[in-house]
C-alpha cells in the first residue's frame, strides 16, 4: 500500500503514514531559529522594536569647550555696544544734562525735536548732503574705473594720485580746502576775482556754502567708490564683452546691458555704505564751516553734537541721534531689499 505525505504550508511533512508522528520541516525549523535570533517577533500588525536610544548630555564637552571661547567676547561686545546704546536711549527719555542727570519726561523730548524747525533745516540739508555724497562720488568714482581699465600712461602713479583724498586725514583736507576758498585773499576767490566776478566769499554766503561742503564731500569720498567699482569691473569676464562686440553692440549698449547689471550689486552696497558715511560724517560739515552760515550746512549729527555740548541739552541731543538712526536703519533695509532682488544671469 502505497505511503501518503500530507505537507504543511510551510512545504515540510507534517505527517507519513496514517498514524505517523508529525515531523516538523525545514521552513519550519529555520522560523524557530529565526525566533530565538530575535528576528521575525513582529507578527501581523507590529511594529519591530527599536534599540533605545542613547541620551546625550544638553551640553557635551564639545559645546561647554565652544562656550568657553565665545562667551567671554560675546559679553564683551554687549558691554562695549548694546550697554551704551541702552543708556543713551534712557537718557533720551529724561530732560538731563552733562551736569544733572534729569527727570523721566517720556517722549517729550521726540516730540519737541520733531516741532523745531532747526530739525527740519538740518534734515533737509542732510538729505542733500547726503544725495550729493552718495551719487557724486559714486558717478566720479565709477568714471574713473571706467577709465583705469583703458590703457592710461602710468596708471599705478596714477591710481595712487586718485587715492589720496581718501587717503589723507579729514583735517588736513579741510585746512586745505579752508585755505583755499576761505578768505577773499584765499587763491580761488583771487583767481575768480581776476576774471572778473568781484569778491566770492564760499563760506560767508549760505548757498555758495552748501555748495562748497557738497564738493568737498565728494572729493574726499570719491576715492572709496572708485575701488569699489574697480572691484567690481574686475570681477567681469572678459569674454561677455567679447560676445557682446561680436553681437554688434556699441559702447553705451555694452555699458547699460552689461556692465552694469553685472556691478548692480556693488553698487547697491557702495550706496548703503556711503549713505552711512554721509549721515554720520560730522568732520567733513564742522571743520570746514562749524555749521554756518546762520546754520545753512549744518546737518543732524552737527545739531546733535551742538545741542548736547553746547547748549547741554542732552535728552534732546540724544533723541536727535536715534532719530537719526531709525532713517539709516530704514534706508539700509530698502536698498538691502534691493540687492536680494537682483538676478544677474
């Protein structure tokens, strides 16, 4: 009679013979292994479990080494700006002086700044001030790395030449300038005396004088823009020019669609770098003409430094320079916004 095997679903013998005893097959034996490894405990629905997780300390011996050496600069800094700020800030909200530490008077101070018409007078001029700083020294400078890029005869001497009104200090240039359109006996008015325009005093009249600290304003700063813009005519390869000649396009073509798309963003950085220079610059206006005449070039840092040193107001003077520093703080987010939108492809 022939033997019947039944088979399990594994594919191993259950079974051999009618009373035969169950033998367990190979899938089977190697599922019992797998289980005693610890693998395969998951049935139907489970999830296998996860080796724990080592917990690491908050702060390793790497970080508390990093601390170590950024904390104590990281106080320092604090101490030698935010501290000063802060306290300069209270003072604008008391109605003190350099002598007397004053009374809370909240924002009075802001308001009376904001109702004074010498405010006003300092904040138009250095608008202007500002204007002719920024882009008179930034078209003459631009000019001049334009021009540095030409073959010019001696262009090392030259460049250095170019360089020294940014070079030399503030003082000797406004000695310099004083002496040179200060008096009528001073070389320029004697010059323009001789050609026939009678006695042109540049700091006695309020218009010649504005003029007069505009210019100075750009020949001192163009130097820095020049640089700036070298910097950035260099950093253009030279084979856009290349195609752009061999597509046909003239020097103004070239100029416009190229070069300076390519240098917009040094541009936008010189500007906001400059308008801060300009705001802030307090030599440049008081050496050269102390904020006269009748106040006609005085601009806002000079009105601070004035209201708090001469006339000891220094809740108000104070309240002029942070006044001042929420125009540049917002003027140097627009331009910023400015930059990050620029694509140069």
């Amino acid at each position: 009679m022939t033997e019947q095997k039944k088979y399990g679903p594994a594919g191993g013998v259950l079974a051999s013979g009618d009373g035969g005893q169950a033998v367990r097959a190979d899938g089977v034996v190697d599922g019992v292994r797998r289980a005693r490894r610890g693998v395969g405990r998951a049935g139907p629905g489970r999830q296998p479990q996860r080796a724990p997780l080592r917990k690491h300390p908050v702060f390793g011996s790497r970080t508390r080494t990093l601390l170590a050496f950024v904390l104590p600069s990281a106080v320092l800094l604090l101490l030698i700006n935010l501290y000063p700020v802060a306290y300069a800030f209270v003072q604008s909200l008391k109605d003190g002086s350099l002598i007397a530490p004053g009374h809370f008077v909240g924002l009075h101070n802001y308001a009376s700044v904001l109702t004074d018409p010498r405010f006003w007078g300092a904040a138009r001029f250095t608008l202007v001030f500002t204007l002719v700083g920024v882009f008179g020294s930034w078209l003459a400078g631009l000019g001049l790395a334009l021009l540095l890029r030409t073959r010019v005869p001696a262009r090392g001497a030259f460049k250095v030449l170019l360089l020294l009104p940014w070079v030399v200090p503030v003082v000797v240039s406004a000695t310099s300038w004083n002496w040179l359109v200060a008096t009528p006996q001073s070389p320029i008015p004697t010059l323009l005396r001789h050609l026939g325009f009678g006695d042109v005093l540049f700091l006695a009249s309020p218009l010649l004088a504005q003029v007069t600290v505009c210019v100075f304003k750009v020949w001192i700063s163009f130097p820095f823009m020049m640089m700036m813009m070298s910097s950035a005519l260099a950093s253009v390869d030279a084979s856009v020019y290349e195609a752009a000649k061999v597509d046909g396009a003239g020097p103004w073509q070239t100029f416009r669609l190229i070069t300076m798309p390519m240098i917009s963003r040094t541009t936008f950085v010189s500007w906001i770098l400059m308008t801060i220079f300009c705001v802030n610059d307090f030599p440049t206006v008081y050496l050269l003409t102390g904020g006269g005449p009748v106040g006609s070039t005085r601009t806002l840092v000079v009105l601070a430094y004035q209201t708090v040193f001469q006339e000891f107001q220094t809740g108000t003077g104070v309240a002029i320079a942070f006044l001042m520093t929420f125009v540049l703080v917002a003027i140097s987010v627009v331009l910023y916004r400015q930059i990050r939108k620029v694509n140069i492809e």
